[in-house]
C-alpha cells in the first residue's frame, strides 16, 4: 500500500469533539474522555529522551491513552518532541516544542528515533544507513527494542513511505541523530530505472521469494544498482531506510542526479500554515501567550503570534478552534474570544501571506 497526502480538508472527515463550556443548539454535552490525564515528566530508562515525528495524513495527538480518547492535532514531518513518560497501549505522552508548545499523548508508530550504524534489519527486507528513522513500539529486554521501520521511495512532495515491517533492533543501534541527513558510506552502485508504469517484484535472491512489491509509477522510479548477473540486478530502493533485493530483467540508466528527497522538518515560515489554509471558516490571529483548552485541560500554549479557524458556532466568551503557528503542529481546541483578531485584508488570508511582524521559533524545537 502506498499512503499519498491529498489536498482535502486537514480534518479529512475525522470528528474531532471537544467540549465547550455551551455546546450548540439542539447538541448534547459529548462525555468526557478517559485518561485526558497527559503527564509532564521524563522519558523511561533506556529510551530517548527526543523523537521526531514521521509523515502521515491522520491525527498524531490525542487527549489521552485509551482508545476511547479523541484525537485533537496533527503534526507535521520532522518535528521534535520530548517524552513525557512511558508508554501506555500505543501513544505516549510528549510536549511538541516551538512556535506553539502542545502537551499531548502522541501515536508511538508517528515517532521515530534514528539509528546510529548501518546493516539489514533481521528477518525483513530492509537496510538501514545511519540517521535513518525507525519507530520504537516496546522494549522485548534490556538490550533490544521492538521497531516498526518503513522504507521510504523519496519522491518530491509525496508521502511514499511503504507499509512498515515489524522486527528487533538493539538498543546500541539507536543515536541521536535528526533524520536529515543521509548515510555517505553506503554503496553508491549505479543508477538506473525500474520499468515507468509497472508493479515491480522484488525478490529476496535471483529466482527466490517475492518480498515486497514495488508500486507502478510513471515517471519510473531510480534504483542503485549494487551487483548485476543474468539478467538479474541488485537493487537498493529509496532514501533510508531502503529495501534491498533483486529485480529482473534489464534496467534503463537514469540520468537522476539523486535518487530522491528525504523528508525536511516542517516549514517555520511567517506564512500562514497549509492546514490552516485548507480549512475553512473565519480567519483569526491569536495572540502570543494564549492558553488553549481541551475539555478543561491546558493542552498548548501560543508562544508566536499563530493563525486559526473557527470550527462551530461561537458559544459566550469562548471559540472553538483550528490553531496553528507554523506547519509543524495544528491542533483543535477552546481559546477566549479576546485573543482572536479577525484577518480582514483579503491579501493577508491568502496561503503564504506573512504576518506584519513576527519572531519564528524552530517548529517541534527543544521543548
């Protein structure tokens, strides 16, 4: 399956129900949820302290643990967050760093840590370089973690990461690196093209097991082709992490200079956010230093000036509120109407305008 981001509505159908002091006409109170507790400590023994989220169109930030809890924020690619305590199910709680600092339980196979040496991961088609991302779902002991890794094809502007292989990795495996930056000590072998338009098998050896299915594309993708024999070719595929096997048949050489883009951190631009952009609703400014609420919680804080839409009817003193600061993080919840400045100048509610003034912070920075 290959997952591609599309220009629908950031909400993309997903109800996000919060809870206002006054709800709607004709609306009832949703029930709270459960676990909307976030913790605000440190991460376990023998985990990272920080991890980077990975690409995805779904929510990343939930109120709370169990799976009753309702999703409220996505985030970006790239961006930092601090564990805040252990696992619990499959989220964590973390605090998003940056222009607006959001405390949150964040879904663990939407984190990744990156790995520090490079070599196949057991019992899967997949090689790792070094400052590769790979998600870390549990610890199997002391001295090995289980991971979730995903290669990655590296198109420009499109989300190509394949579906993911779970499998072990040693706790010695895992660095402190940023995910930017590819691994220069690899083979660089010889670039060339799978067939443009066609699904493409990728075997474990010549005449061996199919391990993974390429996805037609067209323009065809490059490869790095590390050995050639009979008709079959060696292949390396993406940007890190790769799947690695054989392919047959001749390839065409590619005149690709790289063979891909690897995923950047999100955008600290003054321009207003894509997920602000394509929502709708009245356009406000919000105010540095606001407060903002989930069912009575303070989950984040405005640190920038941030851009938001009004989601639903205004209820007394508060609204109810998509908010952004910049295109690592965007999130649903209750802020005063005094903080709310209406964008009237047609100009300045067009996607990429700037703010008069403004003092961007790095999106997902140290918290």
């Amino acid at each position: 399956m290959l997952l591609r981001r599309t220009g629908r509505s950031v909400f993309g159908g997903v109800l996000l129900s919060l809870s206002l002091t006054a709800m709607a006409s004709g609306c009832s109170r949703p029930p709270p949820p459960t676990g909307l507790d976030i913790p605000r400590g440190e991460a376990p023994e023998g985990w990272p302290a920080i991890l980077v989220s990975t690409a995805g169109r779904a929510p990343a930030l939930y109120a709370g643990s169990d799976d009753a809890a309702p999703a409220f924020g996505h985030l970006g690619d790239g961006v930092r967050v601090r564990v805040e305590g252990a696992i619990q199910g499959q989220r964590v709680p973390v605090t998003v760093g940056g222009n607006l600092v959001v405390h949150a339980w964040a879904q663990v196979n939407r984190l990744a840590a990156f790995t520090s040496r490079r070599g196949r991961v057991e019992g899967t088609p997949v090689f790792v370089g070094v400052n590769d991302p790979v998600s870390l779902v549990g610890r199997e002991n002391d001295t090995t973690y289980r991971i979730i890794v995903r290669p990655r094809l590296g198109r420009p502007d499109v989300d190509d990461t394949l579906v993911g292989y779970a499998a072990m990795l040693g706790t010695d495996w895992i660095g402190e690196g940023d995910g930017v930056e590819a691994d220069t000590g690899l083979n660089p072998g010889e670039f060339r093209l799978l067939p443009a338009g066609q699904e493409v098998p990728l075997y474990d050896r010549p005449g061996g097991t199919v391990v993974a299915r390429l996805p037609p594309l067209d323009p065809p993708l490059t490869v790095v082709v590390l050995r050639s024999r009979d008709g079959w070719n060696g292949v390396r595929v993406g940007v890190g992490p790769y799947l690695v096997g054989y392919v047959q048949g001749e390839l065409a050489p590619s005149t690709a200079e790289a063979l891909g883009a690897r995923p950047r951190r999100a955008a600290t631009t003054e321009a207003m956010p894509s997920r602000i952009a394509n929502e709708t609703g009245a356009l406000f400014r919000v105010a540095a230093g606001t407060h903002v609420m989930f069912y009575g919680e303070d989950v984040a804080t405005v640190r920038r000036e941030a851009w938001a839409r009004e989601l639903s009817p205004r209820q007394g003193d508060q609204a109810d509120v998509y908010i952004a600061a910049d295109d690592g993080v965007a999130i649903r919840g209750v802020v005063p109407v005094s903080s709310l400045t209406p964008v009237t100048d047609g100009a300045a509610a067009q996607p990429g305008a700037a703010p008069a003034s403004a003092t961007p912070a790095p999106a997902g920075g140290t918290p």
